[in-house]
C-alpha cells in the first residue's frame, strides 16, 4: 500500500526515538513492499526557534494531508519562560485534526515484573487498552476562578460520548471482546449520561461484546487487585487522565508506553507517552521501545496493517527478553544499537 506519514520530532531525545520509529517504518515498508512517503516537519520548541510558532502552519497543513502523524516529544526547559509554549502546539494539533480519543495501551512483560510496584503473580497476562475521550468533559468546561471561591463546569452531549464509545467498541471486538466503561454514575448527572448511552449503543450495535460498570473509585482500586480481568476500558477525560497514569505502572516502565490519539476521519497521531526528557537528550540513551511501539499502533490503527504492526511488536518484546535494550530496562545498548537490534528482527 502507499502512505504519507508526517513525523514531528519535537525537542529533547524527541528527534532521537522519532529517528528510531522512522527507520522501523523504512524497515516494514521494505519487508512487506509498501509504499510509505516519510516527510518531517516542525513542532514545539524546535518549531518556535525556526518560526515563532510551536505549531506552524505548514505543519498543520502537511499533518492534515497525511495518512499518518508521529510525534517525538516536546517542551523542555528552554521554553519555560518563553511567550509561545512547545506544548500549545500539541493542544492545538490535536483540536485540529479532531482527535477525541486517547488510546493508551498497558501490556505487562516478565522481564519489567520487578520494576512495577504491583506483586508478579497479578501482572501475568495483563493487556489493557484503555480509551480516553479526551476534547471535553470538565477540562474544557466553563470555569469560574474567584479567591474565595471557583468553579469547573463538566458538560458532554451525546454525541460526544457515542463516538468514543464506538472506538472503544471497534477495538474490543479486535481485542479480547469485553468493555468496561468507569465513571461516577452515583453522583454525577454527567456519568448517568455517559452510562445510559453505552448501555444503549452497545444493545443496539454490539450486542455480542461483554459490557461491564464500574465507578472510578472502585475502578481504581480493581486495576491494582485484578487487571488481568480487564480489556478495553473506556472513560471520560478526567477519569481517563488519572486511570491512565495508574494502569502505566502496572507496566514498570515509561519507555514501553506507546500511544494513539484518534479522531473519526483524518489521520491519527501517534507518540510514546514519555516526554522530551531533556536530562539525557542527545546522549544515545533515550529508550526507543515506546516509540517503535508507537509506530506499531500507527501501523495497526492509522494504517490498518495489523500483520506489519505484530511482527514489529513482536521484535521490540523479543529484544526485551533477551536484554537487548536501554539502561533504563535494564540493558547496555544505547538507542541507535536498540533500535538496530529490532530492526535486525524484522527484516
Ligand atoms: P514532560 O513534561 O515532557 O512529560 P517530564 O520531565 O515530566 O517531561 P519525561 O521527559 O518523560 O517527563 O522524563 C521523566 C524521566 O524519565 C527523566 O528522568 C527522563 O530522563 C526519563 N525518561 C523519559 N523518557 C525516557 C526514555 N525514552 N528513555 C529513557 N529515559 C527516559
Ligand atoms: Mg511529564
């Protein structure tokens, strides 16, 4: 097949692990003889030297042509106290190409057992895909800030909830088949909404997936003492924000955190979860696993290979069983050996 993918490398090891994802790209278009035109573009603080912008509209335009968007990371201290943030450009990319849900996948691996806070015998077997809806909920609500006193308006119209849920559902059913959505239907009209749309949607039109409820209080505590148990998990923005960073140290690491920002038509963006991490930029030893875990997800979810996306899934957890990897799980090797490692596996 052909594809335009448009990669951002960002600031920090940004470039370096979007480098790593770029060569993983050229190595499955090889193997499976596809077509895939890889341009890069610039965003965040990179972008705000060169433009002043930290989302330029060339970029814009490239990223609304393309099949596919990967980003590297951005912000770093050197933008901390400049006008334009690097970060801005993200809020302003994602509103742009109506990206609603946050894909955030948790899958557990022997070799990272001893780094989770979480007992070993509860991480076997656990792969959670857990989906944000991420554009509105109480984070974009009205807000009033007073000195004695404020507010945050939490609002979602039903078509809001619908479309995440649809994706949620579409995932399940190439997954384990079972959903659960997390809210807070005891106490907020909100969740009573979000729960009496899923409880239609998914009789109406997927009648053959597991649905399961749960409040976030109790949801919170289940991925800790059962997270095996879980498939897809599906919540609203604020929910989802703080789910997400908890199912992340079911994993142990932040260089294996992949993720997938999806809207309905137009392309995804794709970007590990872990930041610029300025500390260690340009030093060959930022991790690349999450971001060639990410283009995995580009290649499954913004491309629909889901073959391509497995063999290069596959080598990345091959390379961690056999201990061919970054200092910060454990291995020797720096990113570029990392990544040729991987590389070595797919061709
Ligand atoms: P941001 O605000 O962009 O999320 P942050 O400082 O909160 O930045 P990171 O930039 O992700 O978070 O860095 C947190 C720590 O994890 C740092 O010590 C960093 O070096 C380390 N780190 C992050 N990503 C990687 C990676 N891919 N490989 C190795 N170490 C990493
Ligand atoms: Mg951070």
């Amino acid at each position: 097949m052909k594809a335009n993918i448009v990669l951002l490398p960002g600031d920090g090891i940004g470039p370096e692990v979007t480098q790593a994802a770029k060569a993983a790209l050229g190595a499955i278009a090889k193997r499976f003889g596809h077509e895939f035109a890889i341009s890069e573009a610039l965003m965040g603080g990179a972008a705000i030297d060169a433009t002043g912008e930290p989302l330029p509209a060339k970029t814009l335009a490239a990223c609304q042509e393309a099949d596919a968007v990967f980003l590297g990371a951005v912000g770093g201290p050197k933008w901390d106290k400049s006008e334009k943030r690097p970060e801005q450009g993200l809020l302003a990319i994602r509103k742009a190409l109506g990206l609603y849900a946050n894909l955030r996948p948790a899958v557990t691996h022997p070799a990272l057992y001893d780094a989770s806070p979480i007992k070993a015998d509860r991480l076997e077997g656990v792969d959670i895909m857990v989906v944000r809806e991420l554009t509105g909920g109480i984070y974009f609500g009205e807000k009033e800030e007073g000195t004695d006193a404020a507010w945050d308006r939490c609002a979602y119209s039903g078509e809001e909830v619908d479309r995440v849920l649809h994706q949620a559902a579409r995932l399940a059913k190439k997954r384990g088949g079972k959903v659960t959505m997390v809210d807070k239907a005891n106490v907020l009209a909100t969740s009573r909404l979000w729960r009496r749309r899923t409880e239609a949607l998914f009789a109406e039109h997927y009648p053959e997936l597991e649905l399961e409820f749960l409040l976030v209080d109790a949801a919170a505590m289940h991925l800790l003492s059962r997270p095996a148990s879980f498939d897809v998990l599906v919540t609203e923005n604020l929910f989802g924000d703080i789910l997400t960073d908890e199912a992340a140290m079911l994993v142990g690491s932040l260089g294996m955190l992949p993720s997938a920002s999806l809207g309905n038509s137009g392309p995804g963006l794709f970007e590990p979860c872990h930041g610029s991490a300025p500390d260690i930029a340009g030093q060959d030893k930022a991790n690349p696993f999450a971001a060639l875990l990410s283009s995995a997800m580009l290649l499954e979810l913004g491309l629909g290979l889901t073959e391509e996306a497995q063999i290069l899934k596959e080598a990345v957890y091959d390379c961690l069983t056999q201990g061919q990897c970054t200092g910060d799980l454990g291995g020797k090797l720096g990113t570029k050996a990392a990544t040729q490692a991987v590389l070595a596996r797919i061709i």
